[in-house]
C-alpha cells in the first residue's frame, strides 16, 4: 500500500530552479511530488504569462526573489547552488554564463552538482540562439508530420515540452545524480526538446525503415490509418475510442458491437479499410458514447470514451485510482508513477508560496 507519511525516495535532494516556462517547471514538479526539496529562483515582481488561481506546474516547492544581476541577490543565490544537489535552468544558451552562475562556475565549489539544462533547441546547433515553442521542436523531428488528418495537428505541448522536454531533463538529471553519488562527480545534462522528441519517436522511424511505416498521415496503425484503432463519433456526437489491433481483441470488438467477421474484408487488408471504416462508423452511430461504454469498457474490445477535461476527473476508474485531486476549485493530476511504498499528495506542502532566503539557507546548511 502507498504510504503517503513515508519520506519520498528523493528525500534529502536538494534542488534549486531558475524561474522558466513550461517543461522546467514541470521536471521541477515532477523532482518536488517525489519528495526532493526545491526551491525556485524567481525575479521580484514576477507576472506569470498566463495569470492562474493556482499554476499546477508551481506545486511543491516555495519561491525566493532574487535579480540575479544584483550582486547581492547573485551572492544569495551562488550560496544556495553550491548547497545543492541539482540545477534547473532553461534559459537561451549562454545566459547563465553570462550572469556568472554557468556549469564552469561551480565545477570546484560543488563538483557533485548535477546542472540540467533545459532548451528547445539544444545548447548547440545552428537553431540553437533562436527564438521557439513546442510546436516548433517537434516540427523538425518528423513526428509533427506524422499526427493529424489532412494536415499536422499540434499534441497540445504533452509531446515536446513535457515529454520530449521535461521528462528527459528528468531522467538525465536522475542518472548524473545516481553517477555522482557513486564518483563524486556532477554532470551537465544538455536536454533539447528535439533530442527528446526524437528519442520519443524511436519505434516509428523503425518501423518506418523496416518499411512498415508510410510516411504520411492516417496511413498506419498507429496513426488513424487502420479503422480498428481509431476515433468514432457516436449518435449523441461524443466519441468512441477504438485500439483493437491484435487479432483476437479484434474479434472481441466485432462480437460485441454485432458484426460478423465473414462479412467484412481481412482485418490486415489495407484495400478493405474503407469498408470497415464505414461499417463501423455506421454502427458507432446508432448509440451514444455512453451505451457504448456500457457496452466495451472493462472488455477485451480494447474501446474507451473520449472524455472531457470536466468528465475525466469523475471516471471510476480515475478515482478508484486517486488519478486527480482538487485543491480548492482547481483539479489536477495526482503524482505519478505511483511507488509502493510512498505517493505524495499533490494537494499538501507548498502551493509556491514565497520563502525567506535565510530560512532556505539554513534548512540546507
């Protein structure tokens, strides 16, 4: 059973992040719920880009103003990175050095820092100076191209930022941390969102160079293309979910919205997907999303409803799972992955509440 009074596993991590956008705040989040203790590095009279009630990303951890370009806002925040274990940043390449708090400023004051560097670009590279956001950093991996209908659909941002993007910096930052509790050694972690994003399409380009893969949308398995994992809209106009790609889940599907197999073309006939797209478009018409729930889900049919942001928080198995929680009137995802024997809740600590520099400083003396 999880343990939510045990000490988290990255209990005694000490992690200072610099104020960013989007996927540093994220890992930040992700280090906090497993128990590290963050503190983030925010300009004074900071406004956030999109004003929110409570910024989800912001969970965890509390904030010190400093203007790091102050000399004794720079000395206060050079003390606590030589204290701690961990550095975020995910600033234009060049920029920390400039401000003389880069990689090469702590190499021998705090030669176990793991210093993570979070870019869209990559800390080199022609690009690597330029301006950007998600949908650029995946534009040039091919996996942009590769989701849509007629034309690329952005992913929200899940696929660079918080995938491609903060996950990596993550796991890289873990794996230099784990080296340098062993050597004595830190490392900088170069975390591009395109590396990332790449690295997250590994078994679409083997499948695409196995020629297994066309390279155009609503084409393959995975895509859309195949009628057997795809989007259905049903007689209320909600959608159906459809992954049923190995054969006997496929059956299964069949059976229970009452077609016959022999009547069809093969499930791998790709001349045949027009016809068993319409077949089950036409079928998916006739009940709404949730008779057919009521038909699928918790079967072998591989078949699920598309919920909305509203409706996702209430699904029994979200709640049998503690998937969301809510904090005052805000719902957000619960930490994860969940650990056996601990799980934070996100709704407890620090809702990025100023610190006092003093307090922090001594907390990790």
């Amino acid at each position: 059973m999880n343990d939510t009074s045990a000490k988290g596993p990255l209990d005694g991590v000490k992690v200072v992040e610099i104020q960013g956008l989007g996927p540093t705040p994220f890992a930040a989040m992700w280090l906090a719920d497993m128990g590290a203790d963050v503190v983030r590095i925010q300009r004074p009279g900071l406004k956030p880009l999109i004003p929110q009630t409570f910024d989800v990303l912001n969970r965890g951890r509390g904030f010190i103003e400093l203007d790091l370009k102050r000399n004794e806002d720079h000395q206060k925040a050079h003390v606590l990175i030589n204290k701690a274990d961990m550095l975020i940043e995910g600033m234009r390449p060049g920029v920390m050095e400039r401000l003389g708090l880069g990689p090469e400023e702590f190499q021998h004051s705090n030669p176990r820092l793991v210093y993570g560097r979070m870019t869209g670009w990559g800390q080199t590279g022609p690009l690597a100076q330029s301006a950007g956001h998600d949908i650029n950093y995946i534009s040039i991996t091919g996996a942009l191209h590769a989701i849509g209908t007629d034309k690329p659909v952005p992913p929200l941002n899940l696929l660079g930022d918080f995938g491609g993007g903060g996950m990596y910096l993550v796991a890289g930052m873990l794996a230099a941390l784990y080296a340098a509790q062993a050597n004595g050694k830190g490392d900088v972690i170069d975390a591009a969102i395109t590396d990332g994003t790449a690295h997250l399409m590994a078994m679409i380009y083997s499948l695409y160079g196995a020629g297994l893969w066309v390279d155009q949308r609503e084409a393959n398995l995975l895509d859309g293309g195949a009628p057997f994992y795809a989007i259905y809209e049903c007689a209320c106009g909600g959608h159906m979910s459809v992954g049923a790609l190995e054969p006997k889940f496929y059956a299964e599907f069949l059976s229970r919205i009452g077609i016959n197999a022999a009547s069809l073309p093969d499930q791998m006939d790709i001349e045949g997907w027009p016809v068993l797209r319409d077949t089950f478009a036409k079928r998916f018409g006739k009940k709404t999303r949730d008779e057919w729930a009521v038909l699928l889900e918790g079967t072998d049919a591989c078949c699920a409803p598309v919920l909305t942001l509203s409706e996702a928080p209430a699904h029994p198995h979200n709640v049998a799972r503690g998937t969301f929680s809510t904090l005052g009137n805000v719902t957000q995802p619960e930490t994860a992955p969940q650990l056996s024997s601990y799980r934070s809740s996100a709704t407890a600590g620090d809702v990025h509440t100023p610190i006092a520099y003093e307090d922090v400083r001594h907390r990790w003396s």
